[in-house]
C-alpha cells in the first residue's frame, strides 16, 4: 500500500430492518404462539373429559378428581364424592327427617339433600348416577342418605349389599298404630276428601279384619319387613332408634347413632331446646346457620280424632308382631 494512500472501504453489510417490519414480525410470532398453546390446553382438557369413569366402589372418589386440579376446578368445593357408609332406610313418619336434621350438625357427617330413592325407584340409572347425587366429603367424613321407603321394599337389602355388605344401616321406628294415623294425615292434607282412617283400616269392621294391604298398616309391622333385610345383613349392622325417645330424649338417641357410626359423641343435650308449640326437639343453631331451626311446617301435624275403638283393635293386631320385633331387636320399644 502506498504511503499516504486511504484504506480501502469495507464492503456495506445488509440494512437493518425498519422498525415498523420489525414490529409486525414480533407481532405474528407472538400471535403464533398464543395459538399454539390454547390448542395445547384444549387438548388436555378434553383428554381428562373423554376418560373412562374408574370402577366404583364404596368409599371410593370421583374418577380423577384427586389428581386433576382441572377437573376439580370444573367441579367446584372440595373433598370427593363418595358412595354412602350409612344409610337411613326407614321408616316413613317415624322421624328420619328429625335425625338426619340432627345428625347434619357433626363436623364429621355429610348427607345428601333429597331423597334419592336409588334402592326403590331409581336403580337402574347405575352407581354412577347415585355417587353423583352424594355431596363431598374429606377423608374421615362419612357420607349418608336416607330413603325412609327402602325399609318396605323387597329389592333393597340385597341391592344395598350388592353395592357394599359393610353400609352401616339405621331404622327409626315409632309406635305403629300411631305411625299409622301420621301417615293419613300426611295424606289427609294433600287429598282432603279421602275416605276416614277408620273405613280404610278394616277390610270388614264387623269382624274386625284388618287391610294389611293399605301401605299405612302394613309399614307397621316392621318384624315381617326386618327378616328380609337380615338375610342380607347382621343384625349388629342395623341400628335401631326409637321415635318416641328421639323426641324426649334427643341427645341420648343421637349418643348412641354416634357411636354406631363410630364418630366422637359431638352432638350433646347443649344443641337442642324443646318447642312446646310443635312438641318435639328443635336445634339451637343448625348446620350452617346460627339461628334455631325447626322442622318444617309439614311436621308435627295435629292429627285428626280417631275412634278408640278402632285404635284398641289395631294395638291388639300390632301386638304380636311387636313382641316378635323386640325379640329380634333385643329392644323392647314399650308399646304395649
């Protein structure tokens, strides 16, 4: 190179690019890949909404929804749903309503709202459909229903033994003469011009006979219903709680379904006061509220007068069949 000479130039490299190309690039890359990670998400999801529904058993969650914080999230609370422990299987106008009211109050206790009348009714919709109605509940907590016509129905031993032989069972029972005239009552008021309690006991009062084929009679005489559900259960899995005593002594009763369902004694003579307007137990503060609560208007219904002579004839029909339930029982109900 000559002295003095002026280096050569370096050749021109490529010209940026303006900022407004450079924008709109960034602009649709980002966008690209926004869109491909929704289609990520969505696929995810719809491979946990497409599973296979996990066998069922007793006690046993959801399908999936421990291990999908998505599918929990859709489903909303927590805890599991679960097939019942326990369940209230009768009997109708013997006060299950009143217990499961009380029961509701222990922190370990959950129950479903209405009545499923699975057992009964709705037994071909499958397990799935009966889990499904239970509410959620966290490890420790047991899950009930009750379906007070299960007692009375053939088919619900053996199918809630093909569902679990270990469901815990609870039957309350009450005077079956007076269960009687309850039960028309409930009736009497949504069908006030049916025939009196009296025409509709006897098939011929003359003699005496009893109908036995009128629901209201023949729900009372629970040794013939008992015997079908102890061919699929031990008499130790079937609890038995007085009516009567659920009404004077609310706490004791519910002391010893306490200890059937193997929960602490948490339910005490403090959670109850008795309204002598309605003449039976109310709660002081029910499960969720802090204010007294009170069965509804359809409970504690006056009943109508009934002939005493049609009262003695049904205490004489119902005697038999009473002792022969206290010997299967080992309780004696006092009655007679």
């Amino acid at each position: 190179m000559t002295r003095g000479a002026a280096p050569p130039a370096t050749p021109p490299g490529p010209e940026p690019l303006p900022r407004r190309a450079l924008r709109k690039l960034l602009l649709v890359l980002g966008s690209l890949l926004m869109s491909l990670y929704a289609s990520y998400c969505l696929a995810g999801a719809a491979r946990v909404l497409t599973r296979e529904p996990a066998p069922i058993a007793q006690g046993e969650e959801v399908a999936g929804t421990s291990r999908d914080p998505w599918l929990q999230a859709q489903a909303g609370g927590e805890g599991t749903k679960r097939l019942p422990q326990a369940v209230i299987i009768g009997v109708k106008k013997g006060g299950t309503r009143a217990l499961l009211e009380f029961l509701r109050v222990h922190p370990d206790v959950r129950a479903a709202g209405a009545e499923p009348h699975f057992f009964d009714r709705n037994y071909g919709r499958g397990l799935a459909w009966y889990r499904d109605l239970m509410p959620r509940t966290l490890d420790g907590q047991i899950t009930m229903e009750k379906t007070p016509s299960y007692f009375v129905t053939k088919e619900a031993p053996a199918r809630i033994s093909a569902m679990s032989k270990d469901t815990k069972l609870i039957v309350v029972v009450r005077d079956p003469v007076t269960r009687a005239i309850s039960d028309y009552t409930q009736t009497l008021s949504k069908k006030p011009d049916i025939p009196t309690f009296e025409s509709l006991t006897f098939k011929n009062r003359t003699t005496g006979l009893i109908d036995t084929s009128w629901s209201a009679i023949q729900i009372g005489i629970y040794a013939k219903h008992l015997e079908n559900w102890l061919l699929y259960f031990p008499i130790g899995q079937i609890l038995f709680v007085s009516g009567e005593r659920l009404i004077s002594d609310p706490a004791g009763e519910l002391g010893r379904v306490q200890d059937f369902l193997g929960l602490k004694r948490i339910i005490t003579d403090k959670h109850f006061y008795f309204n002598k307007t309605k003449g039976f137990p109310c709660l002081k503060k029910a499960e969720g509220s802090s204010k007294p609560h009170c069965l509804g208007k359809t409970k504690g219904r006056t009943h109508p007068n009934i002939d005493q002579k049609v009262v003695q004839r049904l205490r004489e029909f119902y005697r038999p069949f009473n002792m022969k339930f206290y010997q299967m029982t080992g309780q004696d109900f006092g009655w007679d």
